[in-house]
C-alpha cells in the first residue's frame, strides 16, 4: 500500500487525465441534454403548428438546419474525444512501462487498466447511446419533413378552395353584368328597331332607299363587266402557259432521248477501260515469268561456279578475259537496273492516269444520273400540272355557273325593283287608300333587297379569292417552267462538256498504248542482252570476288523487282475492289434517291387532300354561318313586324303592367346579389329587409320535414315568382339554379311547397 501511496503522489499526470476525461464526460452529457430539451421544444413546436397551420415554411426548414449543424458538431466532438482518449492511452502505457522498469507496482498497474477498462467501456456505451439519438433525430426530422408536407398541402388546398371561391364570385359577377348588358341592349334594338320601323312610313326615306337600291345596281353591274373581262384575260394568259408547257415538255422528251444515247456511249467506253485493264494483269503475268526465267538464270550462274572452282588451274590470259567478261555484265547488270527504273516509273504514270480517269468517268457518270433524277421530275411534275390543269377547267366551269346564277339573281332584283316603283306609283295615285298599308309592305321589300345585295357582295368577294388563287397557281406554273428551262440548259452544257471529256480520254489510251509497245520492246531486249550475258564460254571463267559481289547485288536486286511486283499487284487488286465499291454506291444511290422521291410524291400528295379537306370544311362553315345568320334575320323581322303592328294597329290603348306596390323594381336586383353562388338564399338581415318580413313570420309557414337553408331558398324563389312576374327574362335564369340546389339536396314537390311560401306575399 505504501508502494502505491508513493506511484500516486509520484503521477500526477494520472489525476490529470483522469480529471480531464471526467470534464469532458460532463460536457457530453451537458451537450446531450440540451440537444434532448431542443428536440422536446421542436415537437412542441410542430405541434403548434399542426393546430396553427399558417406558419411560415421558412422557418421549419431553418430550424432543421440548425438541428442538422448541432448534430454535425457533435460528431466532431466524439471524434475528437476518441482520438483524445486514444493518446491519453499510449501516454499512460509508456508512463506505466517506465514505472514498471522503476519499481514494478503490479497492483496499481492492475487497477490503472481496470480503470482505463471501465472509461473505455463508458465512452463506448455513450457512443452507442449518440448513435441512437443520432438515429433518432433522423427520424424526427423525417418526422418533420413529413408533417411539413401534410401542413404544405393542407394549405394548398385551402388557397385552392379560396380560388374557386373567387373565380365563382367572378363568374356570377360577370353573368350578371352579361345580363343587365343583355337586358340594356335588347331594350336599345327595341328602340331602334320602333324608329327604324317610323322612319320607313315616310315617303322621303323610301325614295331615298330606291336610289341606293339603283346606284348598288349599277354597281354591281359594273363590277361583274370587270370580272368577266378579268377571267377573259386570265384565260388568255392560262392558254399561253400551256402551250409554252407543251413545248418544254416535248423538248424534254428530245432531251431525254440524247441522255440516253449519250448514256449508253459512255457504258461503252467503260467496258472499253476495263478490257484494257485485262490486258495490264496479262502483261503482268508475263513479267512474273521473265522474273521466273530470271531465277533460271541465278541456278546457272551457280552452276558455272561450280565449273570454275573445278577448273582453277588456268592462264593469266583466261583470267584477263574473265575480268572483262565481269566489268560487261557489271554494264550490263546497270542497264538493266535503269530500264527497271524506267519501267517502274512508267508503270506509276499508268496507274495515276488510270485513276484519274475513273475518277473523271465516275463523275461523270453521277452527273448523268442526276440528270435522270431531273427527267424524272420533270415528268412528274407535268403528271401533276395535268392534275391541277384538270382542276381549274372544273373551276373554271363552276365559276362560269356560279355567274350565270348571280347575272339571273341580278334580273330578279330588278324586276322586283320596277314591281315596287310601280306598285308605289299607284299607291301615290289613289287618294282614298291610306300610307299604313304601303309602309308595312315597303319595309320588308327594301330589307329583303339589301339581304340579296348582302349576297351577291359576298358570293363576288368569294369569286375575286378563287381568281387570286387561280393567280397564284398560274405564277407556280410559270416558275416550274423557269425551272425546268434552267435545268435544260444545264444538261446542254453537260452534254456538249462530254464529248470533249471522251476525245481527251481516248487520246490518253492511245498513248498509254504506245507507252506499252515501248515497255514491251525494252522487256524483250533486256531478256535477250540477259541470254547473250549469261552464256560466255565455260572454258575462260574463273573464280573471283567481283564476280560473287555482282552475284550477291543481283540477287537483292531481283527481290527488290519482286516486291515491286507484289506492291504492283496489291495496287490492282484495290483498283478492282474500288471499281466494285463504285458500282453497289450507283446502286444504293439510285434506290436512295427513288426512295426520297417518292417519300416527297407522298408527302404532297397528303399537302393536297389536307387542302381539299380544308375547302370543304371552309364551305360547310361558311354554309352554317350563312344559315344562322338568315335565321337571325327572320327573327328579327318577325320581331319587327310585330313591334310595328302593334305601333301602327293598336288603336285601344295598352293597359299598364301589373306590378306589386309593396315591392319596387331595385328590391328584385338587391334580392338577387344576395344569392349565394350555388343558387341558395340564407338567413341575415337584409334577406328580411328586402322581404319586409321578420324571421318569425317566415319560418311560421316552414314544413317540419326541411331544413332551413332549404325553406329559405324556397321563400326567395317564390318571392321572385310571385312579386315581379313582369321582369321574367332578368330573374328566370336565378331561379333556375336555385331549383337545381334543391335537386341536389334531394328535394321532391318542390311546386307544393313554393304555393305554402307564396301565401307569404298575397
């Protein structure tokens, strides 16, 4: 004991650490506190804003950040206590290492660790615990986030239902505003229509409707003269349109058969190329032979070798004439060398120029099909102007109709017109008959007059639109035909371009040729100094090293000829690879190019029933428009005749409206903005105001069997019905949908209980 006594007042860096693991435990668990109590708060304050759901979101998304910082420092400090629990540690071994060398206290090192054991075992179990409320706290924030959510909704639906609510005020707002608007206007055509109909007894405005029912006659007249002479001259023109069409159409013809002609020429001159390239691949072959001869040759030279290490033993004399033997064949070795170096040369012009016209005759030959392209358009485009020239004659044949109509509906106008003069006249004539009857049928001769001017202007305005597109139709004719001269004169140009192209080709073949007699001559030469070469007498030859050194170059140099010859070869074989590629892109471009035409045929061809569709949904429209207005027309004549008789005929005087004295007229609009939306009345002060009534008066009469809402909307529609019969039109609509709330609510024999509540207002 007095061992430990000592080891402890000799460490105070022990109490130290121990110290300070204890301060920093508190802290955590003052920091754990805290963050428990900010937790508390925030579900108290959730649930306050469950219950006050106009809180501002803001503030939520502030607060969960805040919870989100605090809970990232904490993890900070745990980290930071760990690592600082973990040097603690290293600095309490070393220290208990350095007592044990000391003074070895077996027992105070046993209670250190167990101490050290139980705080390890404590920071653990407080990590663990950390942990959980870290887990915890993200549960509540989903919690959060959750109600968060509930309450957005919740107040979107509110501010929805508050919209609807508006746009209902709005509309009824704005339906009454369209029906007082209704009611004033229907009242002014009222009044105009009276002066209208006292204006026309006089006789001074019937003369003045028959010199504008003239003057629109001469108007008319004139403007159908103009119209006819302006389809004389757009038939004119049509007719030279037609005939120049005619023309470009037979010259394309002309055309397309020397585009033929020109086409198959150069077919010729192709196969013409090809036999010639034939001919290079069997001239070929004969080199690789010479090449084989060649190699013949080597094993001879190997042979004669052999003969003269058997025959060494010669004079100086046969030495002397073997060494000129050597320097000729080193001669004739470089010549040879040369004229493969000529021949290698000319052999790369060849295979340049050959190029070169492939590549001239493939352009060429695209040029060629694009003018087919063009041919075939142009043939479709004229199976189409056939189309629309077959279009415009029946056009043409409708709008001669449509005139002849509209000359005898002239015709009609003014015998009717001289019927009425005459029939005026010997109104004017008898003393004794009165105005009334001449200013009643008057009227209705003038408005019938000015329908049909109505309609003549419109059918004339619909015949000037079909002229102007027939117009436009003709300036597209005349840029097709524009078109297809351009492209004539492009072709010419093309054609005359070819021959001059096929002169310079067939003198470059000719010249190739000659080339090829040349290399020819030179090859056979060359074979034959080679024989006159390798056969000296075998007698004189003798063994030096000039000679190997010849023998060793001329063997590299013919391995050099038989790589050129493989390089030559290869370049043969992508000549016709190449020629191969051509033909199958003709082919894909040719069935490319038929495709894209006929996708373009069908695309116009959709353009064209889309149009006529939309022609005969414009004339049905137009149809239906013209319908309702004539039926429009007749109501209002209907009505004006009516109105007038009563004006004219009516000798009794008319009895004043009936109308409640109790309840003025400016009771019924207030009634009305009192209404509800849906169509029901509710109980206030201003429903018995305007009513006169108390509320016990009112609900003496309520069955027992309803509700109040439901005898008070019964009660404002019987009001309506019962006090302001007179004023139908304004209030009809209201109580229409008063009776459709009670539908709704399920309401049967609704008559039976309007009779209880109109006894209210007898």
């Amino acid at each position: 004991m007095s061992n430990l006594q000592n080891s402890n007042e000799k460490n105070p860096l022990v109490e130290m650490i121990v110290s300070e693991i204890e301060e920093k435990q508190q802290e955590t668990k003052k920091l754990i506190t805290t963050k428990i109590n900010r937790i508390k708060k925030l579900e108290a304050d959730l649930e306050n804003q469950v219950k006050n759901p106009n809180q501002t979101e803001n503030q939520l998304a502030k607060e969960i950040e805040e919870e989100k910082k605090g809970l990232q420092k904490l993890k900070r400090e745990f980290s930071l206590l760990r690592k600082q629990g973990e040097e603690l540690h290293a600095k309490l071994e070393s220290k208990e290492k350095t007592d044990e060398m000391e003074k070895n206290p077996e027992k105070w090192v046993s209670e250190q660790e167990k101490k050290l054991k139980e705080q390890r075992d404590h920071l653990e179990s407080e990590i663990e615990t950390l942990k959980k409320t870290d887990s915890t706290l993200d549960e509540t924030g989903r919690q959060l986030k959750e109600q968060k959510q509930k309450a957005s909704e919740r107040l979107e639906n509110r501010k929805k239902v508050l919209e609807m609510i508006k746009q209902n005020r709005k509309k009824a707002k704005a339906s009454r505003k369209s029906r007082e608007t209704m009611i004033g206007t229907f009242e002014e055509k009222m009044t105009d229509q009276i002066k209208l109909t006292e204006a026309r007894i006089a006789k001074e405005k019937v003369e003045q409707a028959k010199n504008q029912l003239q003057q629109g006659l001469n108007q008319m007249r004139g403007h159908v003269e103009g119209i006819r002479k302006e389809q004389q001259q757009w038939m004119e023109e049509y007719n030279k349109t037609m005939e120049d069409l005619k023309q470009n159409k037979e010259e394309t013809k002309k055309d397309i058969e020397e585009f033929e002609v020109q086409i198959a020429q150069l077919e010729a001159t192709a196969k013409e190329i090809e036999e010639k390239k034939f001919s290079l691949q069997t001239r070929i072959t004969e080199i690789e032979k010479a090449l084989q001869e060649v190699g013949k040759m080597e094993q001879n030279t190997e042979e004669i070798h052999k003969i003269i290490e058997q025959r060494s033993s010669l004079d100086q004399q046969t030495l002397a004439e073997a060494e000129q033997t050597v320097a000729n064949l080193k001669k004739a070795r470089d010549e040879n060398i040369q004229k493969m170096k000529f021949m290698r040369a000319k052999a790369d012009e060849v295979t340049g120029k050959i190029d070169t016209h492939i590549a001239d005759l493939q352009a060429n030959i695209t040029r060629i099909e694009q003018q087919r392209d063009v041919t075939n358009n142009l043939k479709e485009q004229e199976e189409t102007f056939n189309e629309k020239y077959g279009q415009l004659q029946k056009r043409k044949a409708e709008l001669a109709k449509i005139i002849e109509q509209e000359t005898d509906e002239l015709h009609m106008i003014q015998k009717e017109y001289s019927r009425l003069s005459m029939e005026n006249q010997d109104d004017e004539k008898k003393p004794n008959d009165p105005l009334k009857k001449t200013s009643q049928n008057l009227p209705k001769n003038v408005d019938q007059l000015e329908k049909q001017r109505e309609s003549i202007m419109s059918r004339i305005e619909t015949n000037t639109k079909t002229i102007n597109l027939l117009k436009t139709q003709e300036t597209q004719l005349k840029k097709t035909s524009q078109q297809t001269q351009n492209s004539k004169a492009e072709t010419q140009k093309i054609l005359a371009a070819i021959p001059k192209k096929i002169k310079s080709l067939t003198q470059e073949i000719s010249v190739l040729e000659i080339s090829k007699k040349q290399i020819d001559e030179q090859i056979s030469e060359s074979k034959k100094q080679s024989e006159k070469v390798f056969l000296p007498d075998l007698d004189l030859l003798k063994e030096t090293d000039e000679l190997k050194t010849a023998q060793s170059l001329f063997q590299k140099r013919i391995s050099e000829m038989q790589s050129q010859l493989s390089l030559h070869k290869e370049q043969l074989s992508k000549m016709l690879s190449f020629t191969e590629t051509l033909d199958k892109q003709r082919q894909l471009m040719s069935t490319t190019y038929s495709d894209k035409l006929n996708n373009e045929i069908s695309k116009k061809r959709a353009k064209i029933i889309e149009l006529q569709t939309n022609k005969e949904l414009i004339l049905e429209e137009t149809r239906r428009r013209e319908a309702q207005l004539l039926e429009n027309n007749l109501e209002i004549e209907s009505q004006i005749e009516n109105f007038s008789s009563a004006l004219l005929y009516s000798h009794t005087p008319q009895s004043p409206t009936q109308t409640n004295p109790t309840y003025p007229d400016h009771l019924m609009e207030q009634f009305v903005a009192i209404q509800n939306i849906d169509g029901s009345w509710q109980s206030s002060d201003s429903f018995f105001q305007i009513l006169n009534l108390t509320q016990s008066q009112v609900e003496k009469l309520m069955p027992k069997e309803i509700s109040s809402q439901i005898w008070y909307t019964i009660v404002g529609a019987a009001f309506l019905t019962s006090c302001f019969p007179q004023r139908k039109l304004e209030w009809e609509s209201f109580v229409d949908t008063s009776f459709l709330w009670l539908k709704n609510h399920s309401v049967d024999s609704v008559q039976s209980y309007l009779q209880i509540a109109s006894k209210l207002f007898v």
